[in-house]
C-alpha cells in the first residue's frame, strides 16, 4: 500500500492501473477510521480492482472554526487500520495542494436543490464546501465507482445530484450505516461524548426505529413531535426530526415510495446525525 500526499504521483499510479483496465474504487474520508469505515472498505474491494482511500479533513465544510480544530487527527493509526484492510493506495492531501490559491479563492460547486434544508440550513454552506472537495478528488483520482455512507443521506443524494449535473462518469455507491451495539450509529464525532452522553446517544436510533414501526402517513407531524420531545427529555437539543420522500427530501405524498426519517441532535458540545430508510407501508 502507497501513501501519497502528491496528485501527481497518485495519478501517474492510477493511469497504470487504469491501463491494465482495472476499475478504481474511491472511498473518500475526514479520516480517523473506524468500523463505519471497514465496512464501507469491503464494500469498495467487491466493486473493483483497485481502492483508493482519501484521508482529508476539508476546511470548507466545516462553518465552525472549532468543530474544525477539534476533529480527530489519527493519520498515523488511520494508515496502520488501512494497511491491514488491504487497500492499494491512500491519498493525503495538503491543504495547500487542494486550494493553491486559498480557500476564499477557491471555485465553490453550490447545489441549489436538496441543500435548504437539515444539514445544509444547520451548516450554512456545509455542503458547499463538501461538494468542492469531493469534485477535486474526482478529477485527482478519476476513480470509475465512489462508495459513501448512507449515514450521511443528505451527503449521499447531493453527490448524485452533482455528479448527473456535472457529467461525471462516475457512479455512486451508498453503504450501510454500521451501528454500536445499543444501535448508535459510528462516527468519528462520538469520541468527543463523555461516558454520560454515550449512553444517552443510543436514544437517537431508538427513536429512529420507533417512528418506523408506529409509522402512518396520517400520523407524521405527531410522530415528529413526540419523538423529538423524548430525545429532549433525555437531554438532547434537537436540530431536526424530520419524515420525508427518500428520493427529494420533500414532505411525502402519494407519490413517496420510500421514506427517509432524518435527525440532528446534539449532546453537549457534540452534534449527532442520524436516519432510517424504509418502503411506504
Ligand atoms: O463524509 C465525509 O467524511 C466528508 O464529508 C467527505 C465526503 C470525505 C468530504 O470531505
């Protein structure tokens, strides 16, 4: 496994391997790795010959200054984790590298649709920065097949909306959300959580499942109201809970064939997300 923090030694490897027609397979990170990961690895190694996986924490995205600075740097144990999950090569950008002439100067990707809402009103231009750097890692990496996490659903639909906008020849691939086994969903945030709050984190899939049990189409907004007064309860500040069309994020209709349950909380200091997917009944 080669580390490289240089586009053009990356490349060079990748258009050998491109010219031995094996398929590359990009798995793109903020890094400090963990099963959430791996699994989205594996998933990378059945979809192609080669996997790359990116390691880079993007200023752009991030809207507060301190939730940048404080985000887990693991590069080290990172490339250790990768070594032993057998991937063909990690890109470890600088930031130099990716904005040459800084960030304020950089051409932003905006995605006007699918951006207004959640994360992307929570996090004013969030997924701008998102957007932006995945699009210099396509055109790094030119890699056939990109595999992301369903964990990040709202992430996942505008990366396809961008790369049918864009024209990328690239398809998108989404994996499963790996779960602790009191069903909180793995993130490199959870580490920021005291013992306290780790317990009370696992309230957020609980909630999550119960919407999708008791779930009628009549009965959305009470649903959403009282699953986000238990997580208030039990001491969450609730950003949203929201029930929605998989496809559009919008309100479901008779249309919906696939619903998205949505959620942002925080604990303490710490900002959680999460969903859940399932089939209208
Ligand atoms: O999901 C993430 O980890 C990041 O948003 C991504 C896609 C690596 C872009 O920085």
């Amino acid at each position: 496994m080669k580390v490289y923090s240089e586009s053009e030694l990356i490349r060079e490897h990748i258009n050998l391997w491109k010219s031995n027609g094996e398929k590359i397979v990009l798995v793109p990170t903020m890094g400090h790795l963990h099963k959430g990961h791996a699994s989205l690895i594996e998933l990378a190694k059945s979809l192609g010959q080669r996997v790359l996986v990116s390691i880079f924490v993007n200023p752009l995205q991030f809207n507060q200054e301190s939730d940048f600075t404080r985000y887990p740097r693991t590069l080290e144990s990172d490339i250790e984790q990768l070594l032993t999950l057998n991937v063909d090569a990690v890109f470890t950008p600088s930031t130099e590298s990716l904005y040459p002439h800084g960030i304020q100067s950089a051409p932003k990707i905006i995605i006007p649709e699918l951006t207004e809402e959640f994360d992307g009103h929570y996090r004013p231009r969030h997924f701008e920065g998102v957007c932006t750097v995945v699009c210099k890692l396509f055109n790094i990496l030119t890699p056939d097949v990109v595999v992301f996490g369903n964990k990040d659903y709202q992430q996942l639909l505008i990366i396809r909306r961008m790369v049918d906008d864009l024209n990328f020849n690239i398809d998108i691939v989404a994996g499963n959300t790996e779960r602790e086994s009191d069903g909180l969903a793995m993130s490199s945030r959870n580490t920021h959580l005291t013992p306290d709050q780790r317990v009370v984190a696992k309230h957020l899939y609980a909630n999550l499942t119960q919407v999708k049990t008791q779930f009628l189409p009549s009965e959305v907004l009470s649903l959403e109201s009282s699953a986000r007064a238990n997580l208030e309860a039990v001491g969450m500040t609730v950003e949203y809970f929201s029930i929605r069309d998989a496809v559009n994020l919008q309100p479901i209709d008779n249309n919906t064939k696939n619903v998205v349950v949505l959620t942002a909380a925080w604990l303490g200091d710490t900002r959680l997300i999460d969903n859940i997917l399932f089939p209208m009944p």
